[in-house]
C-alpha cells in the first residue's frame, strides 16, 4: 500500500467534488449543504456524528465513504479503541460481507496513525 493514499484520495475528492459543482443544480448544490450541516456540532458532538457516519457508511460497504469518515474521525480525535468498538457495531449490523470494507477501513487508520 502506498503509504500517501489518505492525500491521494483526498486530492481526488477535491478535484471531483469540484467537478460536480460545476455541472451541479440547485437540488445537488441542497444535498451537499445539508450533507455537510449534519455534520456540525450540536446535541451530539462532531466526534460521535463521524463515527454515526463512519458506522453507515461500512454497512453500506461505501470504501469512499468509510475513508472519509476515518479521515475525519482522525481529525476529530477518536482513539484506535473508539473506533474499533465503533467498527464493531457496524461489523455486527453488516454481516460478513462488510469484512473487505473493515479491512480498508483499518488500513487508512493505520496510515493516519503513522502520520
């Protein structure tokens, strides 16, 4: 594994999410608003709404998704053993065929915790 695949996706998420906007119409311009709002502190604080997101996303076996939401868990402080627990619960819910998902989730931990 290369150990700058964190920047890569990052770069490539940036460079396509700029794209989108371009060709975006108010109702993608809308999704993306409130896709990021949710996000925001509030009742439940940032670090427990990643990891919400982190949860979903390996349930829905989204590796983009599972990325981002380790990057940002990263960003938010969560410990390796709140995030293991985390991907416990999402492990759990998924099933087995979440397992690829969790190994690629782990791997992008590890290279952020080397950082």
């Amino acid at each position: 594994m290369p150990s700058d695949m964190i920047e890569k996706f990052k770069e490539e998420r940036e460079r396509l999410n700029r794209i989108v906007m371009q060709y975006g119409d108010l109702e993608i311009k809308r999704f993306y608003s409130l896709d990021s709002q949710v996000y925001r502190e509030g009742a439940l604080p940032r670090k427990t709404k990643e990891l919400l997101g982190l949860v979903a996303s390996l349930v829905l076996r989204c590796d983009d998704c599972i990325k981002y939401h380790i990057i940002r868990c990263h960003e938010e402080g969560v410990t390796s053993a709140e995030l293991e627990e985390a991907l416990a619960i999402g492990l759990v819910v998924g099933g087995s065929i979440t397992i690829p998902h969790l190994r690629r989730a782990f791997e992008a931990w590890d290279e952020l915790q080397k950082e």
